[in-house]
C-alpha cells in the first residue's frame, strides 16, 4: 500500500496522543518511525506502532513520562528512562551526548528504565545531522545464542554509526549482531520459505533451516560467530551493566511480556564533536575523498555500484518522500489493527 | 619450538636495543609481542619483529621518536606518532586515553604518524588492567574489498575491547572486520590447502578457494559482508580521517614497502572509566553475574564449553608463562633470520 510520509506520520502522532503522549514526543516518535519505514527498514518502523502503544496503554510504557538526567560527569552522564517511550528516551539521551562531546570532544551517555527504541541509527544519524560523529547502541531480551550454546543468552544487540560527510548524507551503518534480524526469520516463515543454515539453530545448537523453530525452540546465532557475539557484550556492558539497566535475561520482551510491565532496556549513546578536534571541512573533504574513492573502485562481475553505508536507504527516502512509501502487508496489517484498536478511520488506510 | 617467555622477551628486547631504541621501548614492544604469542595470536607476535626491525633498520620507523601530545581537549588527545614503533605510540595513546577517561568519564585518542601496532587487544587490555573499559582499533594498507567490489578499499581493520571482572582477568575481544586476518589466507597457502568460499574475492570479485592468489590477485571479503565493511569504515574514520593519519591506499604496507618510508598508519583508542559512574565492585558484579550465566547456559550437541571472549586467550598465556610458548614453525623461522640479520645467537634458537 502507498501511503505518503505525511498521511503516515499524522496517523502515527494521531495514535501516541490518544495514548496519552505530548505532542512533542508523538511528533518525536512519529519521525522515528517514520523515518525507518522510509529508510525500507520496515521491521523496525510503524509496524511496532501497535506493541508500543499496547505497552503504553497497559503501563509497561508510561505516556507522560520525562527522561531526566540522573547523575552526570564533564563527558558522560547517565538518563534514567523512567518508563518512557525508547523513542523519547533516546533522542533526549543523544542529544545529551552531543551537548557532553560539544564541550569535551566526546560524550558518553547511558540510558536505564528504557523501552525498545526502534532503528538504531536515527540516534547516530542525530548526531550527524549536527556535524557529529554519532554511535547508538542498545541491549535486548535475549534471542542469540553464544558459539557453543543452545540456548539464548543475549539480545540481537544492535549497533550503528554514522558520520558526516561533505555530500547531503551522513554515512550510517545499522545493524543487529545476529547473523540477521528476528524479523527477517518472522518474514521467512510468513512465506514458509526455508532459510540458509547460518542463521538459527534449534533446542540443540544444531543449524536449522525452518523458521516457524523460532523464537520458542530455536536461538539466532551471533554475526560471524565469535566477533558479534563479543560485540554484543561490548553493546551489553556499555548499554546494561554501566547504566544499571535489566541486563540479558532480565530484559523483558517489548512485544511479548505482560504489557503492565517496564522492559528496563538500556542503552548507550556516544557522539564525538569533529569541530573540536579538526577543521569540520577538512574533515569531510577527507571523509568524502575515501568514499568517492571507494565508489569508484573496480566492481565485481555482476556488480555496478558499490554503495556507502547508508546510501540506499536514503536514496529510499528520497524517492519516499517525494512519491509515497510502499508498505509491505505486514506493516499495513499491523496499522489496521492498531487503528481498530484506537478507534482511528484514515482514509487511506480502508480496506 | 618450546621456548621460556623470559627467554623470548630477552631475546626481542636484545634485537629492539641493536636496532637503536631505548631500554624502556625494547621491553614494552618485547611485551607487546610475547604477550601476543603467549595468548596463542602468533600471526601478530614476535613474528612480526622481523619486518619491524627491517623498517627500524631501513628508517620508515624511527627507533629514537618519542610520540607526542599535538593538541588535545577535555576529553580528547591527538597524538602526533613521530614516525615510533607502532607499540611504543599506542601505549602512549592508550595510557593518554585513560588520563582522560580518568578527569571526564570518558577519553578519545587518535594516533597519526604510526606504524602497524600488532594485536589491538593488548591496549584495550591495558586500559582493562586498571579498571577502565577500553576500546582499540586502527587503520591498514588496503586488502579488504567492499561489497561489489573486486579490489582492496579499506584494511581488514581490527577492533578490540577489554572490560574488567571481577574474575582474573578481563573480557577481551580482538578482531578483524575482515572475514578472516589475511594471516589466515598465508598460513592455508603455506600449506597447500584450499580454502572456504567466503574468505577471499578473485581479481574479478569472484569468491575463491585458492589462497596463493592472496594479496596480489585477491583481496579479502569483509566479516559478515555490510556489516565488516561499515565497520572497518567507522574505525578508519576514528583511526584515520580524524586523526590526520594517511587514509586507505595511502598507507603504507609495514611489511612490504620500502623500509624507508613511514607507513603513516591512524589509530585510536577509547577508555571509559567505571569509578566515574558507577562503583567499579558493583559493575564487576554485574559483570561477573553476566558472565558466569552465559557460561553455564545450555550447551549446543557436541560442545561442552561456552567461552568468554579473550578466556581461550588468557587460558593459553598461563600455560605459556609456566610452561613455556610453542612457537609454531613460521615464527621460528623468522626469528632465525632476526637473530642472524641482528647477530644474535641465543641457545633457545639453535638448530
């Protein structure tokens, strides 16, 4: 279904201020949201509109809560979510990172009592926006499996980065480190379609290939074994254990739990301010030399273009803003039924 | 060959001192190395110290630098290298980075004007030792394609972290963001044996088994496709674009070209400091709580063990410190030619 970013963010802000939110925050949410389905990364965009706002109105989220900023240091500081939407949490704890690294040249920022945030690199992208180099992170319920166990034993913690550059887009890398995301095996059994033998593994560690196995009787497995699985614990200790977050299996699923409950995600911001260390234009003619560099670079047969990080979601968004997104069904089934749910009757949502 | 680590750092600090440096700098590169191989990482050890000492010799490395402090903020260093040891400018850089991390939570360090620097996880590990986080990386000469391409842009780029426990020793990660280290392709050539699919790109960017095609008519594919290639990215940016250090092609092989020229290599390095945020006895037991549940979490069929990254690690080097450190044939023959290139005759290294 096509559906033009501004019909789909007014629904979404529609939704949030029902649920109780402030204006503020469900236009903050919306463009996070928004922003991700436009970007093509529809496993973490409007789709999630409907468990979030469940969570809100059960109380595990709280609509009016104000992220506060518990104790702080000249180049760190530490954000108690308190029961907020991830969204509204983490654009207050990135900003909080580049007001720090603006006035140290890097800032550290930690978040507890948080919830799900959605695309990890529209907080990195924040960053950027600003001239910054921007890092978000963020822990999970566990559904990844270490090298040699069966079982889950961390979230598929994501990762992304991005950085200024002197073309219109920061370069931005998001990504689980799964070897793929929870919603790309949800997608494969929608369609049940086998899936290669690297992704999951069943009850008993072996590699599986039928997707229904997961998330019950299957665990996804780290991103090249033994490296994601490390830096999921980098992402867990920077986002969890330093911030006083739930940490691995204390972390409740934001989809799945009683909705009454807070998830306790924590998660991690770390922004560095190019202005204080390098002439910014130096900076991004260095920066845009290498990636030019890398375009042009011999292809592989079969192959026209390499991309930089980032490049084809924001030529996706573009070509979004100016002709409409697509959304799969599952996004369009998600949003009927959160409209249903909240009593809401776009037109361009009828069936 | 079984030799004493005593014996082995003897021996390297002996060469390091022929080669001109100071005594300080000939035992803190002689641990950097030994400590390398005694973790069993012997393709970043004392192999290495030939080619190191061939460039001490030839001038691209200067044996008598002092790396620098070129400006720096609250929270951040840039270090001019002067052309050192790319060990004796890291130590330097990482001890910076916790000076920083120690006054503002968190510290940034970059590097220019470097040389290789061997294992990235014995910083991160140096930072660890004293209660902080750390985080190292650094830049290479190119032999990691991107995506669709078929020819080197980016150094198969390590990443490394350590944190504290409250068990022994530290979480230790250290990692190529390429598939596997080109060390790897070289040890399957020397062997005769073909190697997986997903290691290296022919000259056309098709992947290739045969591993004496590496470096000259292939290149590396990066770890996990996107997400290696993103990676090795922002760490050439930390290490590199920022930095002032040479980007991409414009470094130097340390191995392979004239040992005259200074290879330029970027790095950097990231300390945060636990006793700004939060009680270093509570982190480490939350940590260690974290730790030991992963441990003892099922195991897949087949394995009976799962391991903390840097525990195969740590395990192997107190083997080695009591037992003495098998050096593998390559790393015998090297320091065979050292020993013969310096004049050095240690009783260990007969024939």
């Amino acid at each position: 279904m096509l559906v033009s970013s501004r019909d789909l963010e007014s629904f979404c802000v529609q939704a949030l201020l029902k649920a109780g939110l402030v204006e503020s925050d469900a236009r903050l949410t919306a463009d996070v949201l928004v922003t991700t389905d436009a970007w093509g990364v529809f496993t973490h965009g409007t789709k999630n509109l409907c468990g979030y706002i469940r969570r809100l109105r059960g109380g595990g989220i709280r609509a009016t809560a104000k992220p506060r900023i518990e104790r702080e240091g000249p180049a760190w500081t530490i954000i108690d979510g308190e029961g907020a939407l991830g969204t509204v949490a983490s654009t207050f704890a990135m900003r909080a990172a580049v007001t720090k690294a603006k006035a140290a040249g890097i800032g550290y920022v930690g978040v507890h009592n948080s919830c799900h945030f959605g695309a990890a690199g529209y907080y990195a992208a924040l960053a950027a926006h600003e001239n910054l180099i921007g890092v978000a992170m963020s822990n999970d319920t566990p559904t990844m499996t270490a090298p040699g166990g069966s079982k889950p034993v961390l979230g598929s913690n994501p990762f992304a980065f991005a950085a200024p550059t002197g073309e219109k887009h920061p370069i931005l890398l998001d990504m689980a480190t799964s070897a793929v995301a929870g919603g790309k095996v949800f997608a494969a059994a929608a369609l049940g379609k086998p899936i290669p033998e690297n992704w999951i593994v069943d009850a008993d560690g072996r590699p599986a290939t039928d997707p229904k196995l997961f998330p019950d009787s299957a665990a996804l497995l780290p991103m090249a074994g033994h490296k994601g699985y490390g830096l999921a614990l980098l992402i867990e200790i920077l986002s969890a254990v330093l911030t006083g977050a739930a940490v691995t299996r204390q972390v409740l699923s934001w989809s799945f739990a009683d909705p009454s409950l807070a998830t306790n995600h924590g998660a991690a911001f770390i922004a560095v301010d190019i202005i204080s260390i390098m002439p910014p234009n130096v900076f991004k003619q260095r920066v845009t030399e290498m990636i030019q560099e890398i375009r042009q670079s011999p292809k592989a047969i079969g192959c026209d273009r390499i991309f930089v990080p980032g490049e084809m979601e924001w030529e996706r968004r573009e070509r979004a803003l100016a002709q409409g997104i697509e959304l799969p069904p599952d996004v369009v089934t998600s949003l009927r039924t959160l409209a249903g749910e909240m009593d809401l009757r776009p037109d361009w949502l009828r069936d």
